[in-house]
C-alpha cells in the first residue's frame, strides 16, 4: 500500500512538472483552447462577456460554427508555454512576444486595434514628460515595458526600461521605479477606476498617442485544426462584420462612433 503511494505521488509530481495544466477544457473536451493573455477590458475575466476582444471572437467562431473555449492566463510565459510545449490550437492578446521564427508557424489575425498612450504619475515628475513624437525627448527617464513588448526603440533613444504586467506598471508608476508607460487608452480607464480610484486625478497622460497595438488572434499551423479553423474563422468574422454584430458589440464599450468606423476599416483591410 505505500508503495502505489508512492508511486501516486511521484506520477503527481511529474504532471505537476510539465506546466500549468489546469484549464477550462479539462471540463469542455470537445472545444478548441484558445489561450488568452489578460488585459481588460479586451480579454478578462474581471469584465462582463470576459471582455469585448473574447466577446468578437467568440461571436466570430459561432457564426462559423466552431465551438471554442477561451482560457484567459495572467502571465505572458504562460500563453507561450501553452503555444510552445502544448500546441496549442490558437493565442489571443497583445504583446505575446511572439519571434519572427514563430510566426512562420502561426496565422495572425487582427481583431482590435488599440489606441496606446503614454502615462505617467504626476505627483513623482518634477517637469512634465513632453514626448511630441520623439522617443528622444524622454531620453534618461525609465519606461516600464510589458513582457513580450519589443523595446528596441526605447533602449536605442537611450530610455531605460522595465518589464512586469500592466497592474505592476500602475503601481511601479506609483513608487517611482518607472517614468512612464504605454497602454491602450481604455485600459489605462479601466485600470485607474478599478484599481487606483482614490488616486485617478493623479495619472496622466502625454499629448500624443504613443503608438497602436493590435489584439491579435494567432492560430497555430503545427496544430491538426489549426489552418482549417483560422479560414472558418475569417468568414466568420466576415460575416459578423457584414450583418453589424461586429459594430454592435463594440458600440458597447467604444462610445465614439467614428473610432467604430475606423476599426471596421482596419479589420476588413486585414482580411483582404
């Protein structure tokens, strides 16, 4: 009897071993995993539909008659554990640090484009960050990157840099370990009045936007429905966009309508 103990526990220990093993499609077999870095309010389970980026998604495979389960993860390592060791069958987010080796492997398809821009805490700087397009203007300051962000740009403007995940960028903000960061406007929102309510009057923001990110949806080729899936899924993204479900759930969150328009505009170039 404690032998097959024994052996119990150390079988246990060499599942344990191989990586973050529990997800949601240990409960729903039949669906394809997607594996989805968190960032709300695009893709989080802290947001109702888990985040509009999930909600387009999902509605896309419905409509192309696909059943899918997203699992949201908090770190960037994982989402690219689950890509390099599992093969996994598609990877959802922003910034994944995906190598120009891995997408030969991958098929990228946008379904948001975020607006970023660059935030700082006003009480810790002494003269206001001035970006005015120039990455040199900040040169000396720190800037706290997300993981898997390309920071080439920064690093060549003479801007040192910090990586850790958003809720940690705000609060590095904070103590005065960084200068600056960049994140998409709406999730800068939901950050500071989810998170730093008693303290939002004291983030701001630089003039300029700093850049756009695309939330991209990659769907892996080494995986056996990968490339048959990414092709069901651009119809039916296709289709959400031509019948106005696309625009409908975005009018949800995104208030400004000619910023609905412009996504639109993106997505279908995308898909071109």
């Amino acid at each position: 009897m404690k032998f097959f103990i024994l052996v119990m526990l150390l079988l246990n220990m060499q599942l344990m071993a191989t990586g973050p093993r529990i997800t949601q499609n240990l409960i729903s077999p039949d669906k394809k995993e997607i594996f989805a870095l968190d960032i709300p309010p695009f893709i989080s389970t802290e947001v109702k539909y888990d985040g509009f980026v999930s909600e387009l998604v999902n509605a896309a495979f419905e409509q192309a008659g696909i059943e899918v389960v997203i699992t949201t993860l908090p770190l960037q390592s994982m989402v690219k554990y689950y890509l390099n060791q599992e093969d996994a069958f598609a990877i959802l987010g922003r910034h994944l640090g995906v190598s120009d080796k891995e997408k030969k492997s991958l098929i990228a398809i946008p379904i948001y484009m975020a607006k970023e821009s660059y935030f700082y805490y006003k009480p810790l700087q002494k003269n206001t960050p001035v970006y005015k397009n120039k990455l040199s203007n900040l040169k000396g300051l720190t800037y706290g990157a997300s993981k898997g962000e390309d920071i080439k740009a920064y690093k060549k403007a003479g801007i040192k840099v910090k990586k850790a995940r958003t809720l940690s960028l705000f609060k590095k903000l904070q103590s005065g370990k960084i200068d600056f960061i960049s994140v998409p406007t709406l999730s800068a929102e939901w950050f500071i009045n989810n998170k730093f309510a008693q303290h939002k009057k004291e983030f701001a923001s630089m003039a300029e936007s700093s850049k756009s990110v695309d939330i991209l949806l990659y769907f892996n080729l080494n995986h056996k429905a990968g490339k048959k899936s990414a092709e069901g899924f651009k119809k039916g993204l296709r289709s959400i966009i031509k019948n106005g479900t696309y625009a409908k759930i975005l009018n949800k969150y995104v208030q400004d309508s000619n910023s609905v328009k412009l996504q639109l505009k993106h997505i279908n170039k995308a898909l071109k």
